[in-house]
C-alpha cells in the first residue's frame, strides 16, 4: 500500500493550495483532496474553492457552483461535511463597494485637494475588482469566520497565482495609501481642537482591513497548518514552470513539502503507449533529480477523464493506494469504447492568414498548447511572409517561450530566424519604471510649494502612492503598450501574443476599456492642481497612455487587424471553457478567426487509447458544432514533448499540413 501523502494525513493542517502550470489537474487533484478528506473525516467541514476566473471546478463536481457556499451531498444521503464555492470576482467588488464605498470616499476627501466628484470616480475605478484581489479578501472572511475546519483552494495558472499570493503585501501598500490619506485629517482634527485625535469608522475600518490581511499573511507561511501543493506532469516546459513556482514559495516562507506528478504514462499495450512512456523516463529521472527534498507523488495517466464523485472518489482512493476500483471502472470503459467506436476523419484543408494581418493572439484554457500553437505560428508565418518583421512574444506572468523555443529569450527582443523575433516581457518591471518616473516627477513639483502649507505636503504623499491603488492588471496593459510602441515606429509588421490562460486572458481583453478610463480619471485629478503646482509632464504621461491603449482597442475589434485563434482539447472542460471564451469574444466584437484542437490521439486498435479516443471523438463533434460557422482544424497528439526549432517544425507541418 502507498504511504499516505501527509497533506491527507497531517490532521493540524487547515490551508492546502493547489497550484502549477495550466493543464496538469490541479482542479482534479484538489478536488479529490476535498471529497477524501471529507469522507475520511465525518466531523471535519470541508471547503474547497476556485480563484481561477475559468472555474472548472462545477464540472468536476457536475454541481452547479457559484459565489455561495454549497454543501455539496452526494448518493442521497442526508448531510454531508464538504462544501464548494467558485468566486464571481465582479460581483464580489459589487458587493465590496456596497459595504465600503461609502467610508473609503470619505477617507480620500478628508485627505486630498479631490472634491467629491473626483473620489467617486476614482474608487469606482480603483476599488480591488478583479479576482487575484478578491480571492484574497474572501480567503481573509472565510479564515476570520473560523466556519469550515479545512479550507482548499484551486488555484488559476502558476503566474496568476503567485501574483495573488503577493497580494497581501500588496494590499497593505494599499492601505497604507488610505492612511496617508486620513493622516491629513488627524492632523488638522488635532491642530484645530488642541484634543488627542479619537479614531472613528474610517480609522476602524483601516484597522479592520489590516487585521484581515495579516492574518492571511500569517497564515500563508504558517508551516503547522498550511500547505501548497505544485501539480506537474513529466514534460519539460511543466519541470521548468514548477522549479520557478517552487522557488518563488519557497522565498515567500509558503511551506512546500509534496508534489503531485500527474499524467504518467505506465502501459506498454501500443506503439504510442510506449513511445510516449519512453519519453517520460528522462523527465521523471529529472524529477527525481531536481525535487528530491520533497516528497514525490507520481499519478499515472488514466485513460478516461476524472470527473464526478464517484471518480474523485476513487481517485481519493488511489492516492492512498487502495486503486483497484479505478482500475476496474476503467476496464469495462475500455471494453465499451472498443465496441461503440465509430471513425471520423481529419480536415484536412489549411488554415489562411491575410498577409495584411497586424495582430495574432493565441488563447485557449491552460494546458492546451498555447505556447506550441503559438510558437508554430509564428515560424510558418514567418516562412510564409519573409518580407514581413514578425514578432511573437508572451504575455503570460509564467512565460514558457523559451522553454517552447528551447532559446533563452527573456526581457528583450531576442532574434529566432531572419526575419522573427521573440520576447517575454516582464510586465512588472516595466510597471515599476514608470511608476517610479511618475513619483519623480510629483517630488520634484511639490517640493517647490511645500512653504505653502500641510495641505500640499499631505496632497504630494497621496498623489506620489495613487499607482499603489491602480487597477490590478495595469501592469499587463503597460507590457501591450510597449508593444504598441514598436508597432507605431514601424518596428513589426506582425505581432503574434502568446496569450495567458482563458480566465486571465478574457481580463486582459477587457482591461484597455478600463485602464483608459482610470488613467482618464487620474489625468483629471492632475490637472485640477494646476495653478498650485505644474502637473504637465505627468498628467501628459497619463494622456499619452491613454492613447495609446485606445489604438489597442481599435486594433484588437478590427478584423483587418486581428485575428483571434482559439486552442482547444477535446474534453468536457476544455469544450466548455472554450465556448465561455467565443462568447464573450462575440460580446466584445473581437474576431475569432480559427480554432485548433490539439492533441487528438491517431486511430489506434490499442484498448488503452481507444478509451480517450472514443471520448475525444465525442467533444469533437461537440465543438464542430459549436463552432459550425468556422473551420475546424485537428492537431495530433505527439508521443513526445514538443519543444525546440526541430520539433516544432514538424508540429507546424502537422498543423499547416504541410506534410500531406
């Protein structure tokens, strides 16, 4: 029997966070801690949760989930001790700007040179509304409302993640913004009456705010009762993602002690089978290798998706090494795919692309292939248009272009042929220069006027530390903007944007309609001081970036312009959040242009294969549907990793099917 992992075992633990690289069953094997620990604790309230704005954890369960708690009863029995929410990032902010709207305008009116115009608009904007922030405060109520003894979380993609998990320290700059703020107050309040300052709801709120941070903060790097668990698969791009992740927690004191190595490959029935074992050996070897302090969890690849209680179940069951139920249900599934299979053939046409086309983004959920997708596109399109500069670049916080490029890339614009270049921007650096240039700039000009009175001293501080309070995501947008800079001297004829994972990248298309409209507000809160002090350098910042994002929004709607290519796997989850994502592409009139399902297994009389092939065969019908009024391209799946020059060729060809 398997030793039990300590994150099952380990009765003092109440924080488990499951995280990794998009793709390797993070929601699965989060989900199967949930329904074991709740099954091997009768007296134990379980609650796991989703901060991934792609949820996925209502189809795992096949339970309708939203922002409210639900107690999730299965097999008709009566009660049970498990319990499961997906947060709804827009309607949290709703509901926090209800509660503390009111009391944070009132914190920046008695802090700043703004009239109450000003503040409305500028919390409306600035307020926390996207869901790294909100995952943050409802962990902090969740954990301060001591209701539920074992909190889980399934986390979004690796970048996502460790950005909320920052989040704290980012929250209490925040705060402390709106201390500077009501400082102003408590200065005059104690001038003006010769009384010691008596605190009021703002200051308890401020308090109140803190306290709920901190003990998130705390309870993150407690190493007694808090766990984070990577979820990797044996390919290098996933080994590569999970060294940073582990890196980056191990520097932010959030203990690590298992990793779970999902999808191994252990049948030898087919070709295929054993090709793509083989592949596995020398990752696995690096693994072991690399990870060798902590304890390893190898999970081998079952040939039907994990889906629904029972499965999760068993699954529970295999963990602790009690696995022969799994063994035997898919058994018989073998047996039923072999006699129901029935053939479909592949499309075989090739996908166009105007050669006038300026912007190519590739999206898709996690673990799909993005990177490939994108890094095939853009060797083909750069043998395709040889005449044309063509750029690809990623605008994920976990970039993996290099890994996929097998070529060290980086913050510069790295050459990969004659005529395509790569870069992986780091969009946080480039969001702390101009940050910092705008602080400059707002020193240097108070400075002048400080004889003039407190007020103004009071007013630079707070206008020095606005950026501390900028939408989350801003930084994301200033990476674009640099791109369009290059687009606008001429730099590129072609931009190709490897994009984030769908929750993240669905922000990420409606965050220039929002950045323009805070940067607007700020560019009015500069000038409202001109004629105290001279504001033009910066708020003529705010102006330019404001354009500039404005030409971002008229690109990204302009079928010219853009084209939109959507990556797909054919199962449940990846059909459902494929759909979400046209639909949403439709609301925001950007053009999706092709959509490729990758990784489609090849006929096979292989009784192991042929389980996932039947079900593959079965979403992509779904999607063909779907997605009847565009083509519909299939993508095999390789018994190797693709990663280099050398194989991503041979990728391109099977995509472009050039080979045929």
């Amino acid at each position: 029997m398997k030793k039990l992992p300590e994150y099952l075992e380990n009765s003092n633990l109440r924080l488990l966070i499951f995280g990794g690289k998009g793709g390797t069953g993070k929601t699965t094997m989060s989900s199967a801690a949930a329904v074991w620990l709740a099954k091997a604790n009768p007296l134990t309230k379980v609650m796991i949760i989703s901060t991934d704005p792609a949820h996925s954890l209502s189809h795992g369960f096949g339970v309708k989930l939203d922002n409210q708690s639900t107690c999730l009863i299965f097999n008709n029995t009566s009660e049970s001790n498990l319990y499961a929410k997906q947060l709804d990032a827009q309607e949290l902010t709703a509901q926090f700007k209800q509660e503390n709207g009111d009391i944070m305008k009132k914190i920046a009116s008695r802090g700043t040179y703004f009239d109450q115009k000003d503040i409305s608009e500028f919390f409306d904007l600035s307020l926390p509304g996207m869901d790294e922030v909100m995952a943050i405060i409802e962990v902090a109520q969740l954990l301060s409302e001591n209701l539920f003894d074992v909190l889980i979380i399934d986390t979004a993609p690796t970048g996502h993640t460790l950005r909320m998990l920052n989040l704290p320290f980012q929250m209490e700059k925040w705060i402390q913004v709106m201390d500077m703020m009501l400082e102003k107050h408590r200065y005059m309040a104690t001038q003006f009456t010769r009384r010691k300052y008596v605190k009021d709801e703002c200051d308890f709120f401020l308090e109140g705010l803190t306290q709920k941070i901190h003990t998130v903060n705390n309870l993150l790097k407690d190493q007694q009762i808090t766990r984070f668990i990577p979820v990797m698969i044996p390919e290098f791009m996933s080994i590569q993602e999970t060294q940073k992740l582990v890196k980056t927690l191990l520097e932010m004191h959030i203990p690590v002690k298992e990793i779970i190595v999902n999808h191994v490959a252990v049948q030898n029935v087919c070709e295929f089978c054993t090709a793509r074992k083989f592949q596995q050996a020398n990752p696995i070897l690096q693994i072991q290798q690399e990870f060798s302090k902590f304890d390893l969890i190898f999970v081998e690849n079952f040939q039907d998706e994990i889906k629904g209680y029972d499965d999760l179940s068993l699954l529970g069951n295999y963990l602790t090494g009690n696995f022969y139920d799994l063994y035997k249900k898919q058994e018989l599934q073998k047996h039923e795919a072999i006699i129901q299979d029935t053939d479909q053939t592949m499309k075989v046409s090739n996908p166009d692309f105007d050669p006038d086309i300026q912007f190519v983004i590739i999206g898709g959920k996690g673990g799909v292939g993005k990177t490939t997708v994108a890094s095939s596109i853009g060797l083909y399109l750069s043998g395709l248009f040889q005449d044309k500069k063509i750029l690809l670049f990623s605008t994920d916080p976990a970039h993996s272009l290099s890994d996929s490029l097998d070529l060290e890339i980086g913050n510069c614009i790295t050459p990969v042929s004659s005529n395509l270049w790569a870069m992986e921007m780091n969009a946080d650096q480039l969001f702390e220069d101009f940050k910092n240039s705008y602080k400059q700039d707002i020193y240097l000009m108070f400075d002048q006027f400080l004889t003039k009175g407190m007020d103004i001293k009071f007013d630079r501080e707070v206008m020095a530390e606005l950026f501390s309070m900028a939408p989350p995501g801003l930084d994301e947008i200033m990476a674009i903007n640099k791109i369009m800079d290059l687009k606008l001297k001429n730099e590129f004829d072609m931009i190709i944007i490897d994009s984030s994972p769908t929750g993240h990248l669905l922000r990420f298309l409606e965050l220039p309609g929002l950045v323009r409209q805070w940067l607007k507000t700020l560019f009015n809160l500069l000038i409202k001081y001109e004629g105290i002090v001279k504001l033009t350098r910066s708020a003529q910042k705010a102006l330019d970036l404001s354009k500039n994002i404005r030409r971002i929004q008229e690109n990204l709607t302009d079928p010219k312009k853009t084209a939109f290519v959507l990556v797909a796997i054919s199962e449940a989850m990846g059909v459902l959040e494929s759909e979400d994502l046209s639909a949403y592409l439709t609301q925001a009139k950007i053009p999706l242009a092709h959509l490729f399902i990758n990784m489609v297994l090849p006929d096979t009389d292989c009784p192991v294969c042929a389980v996932r092939q039947k079900s593959q065969k079965f979403y992509i019908e779904k999607i063909k549907r779907k997605f009847a009024k565009i083509c519909v391209w299939q993508i095999p799946l390789f018994p190797h990793e693709i990663h280099g020059k050398t194989n991503l060729k041979k990728f391109m060809n099977k995509l472009f099917k050039l080979d045929q």
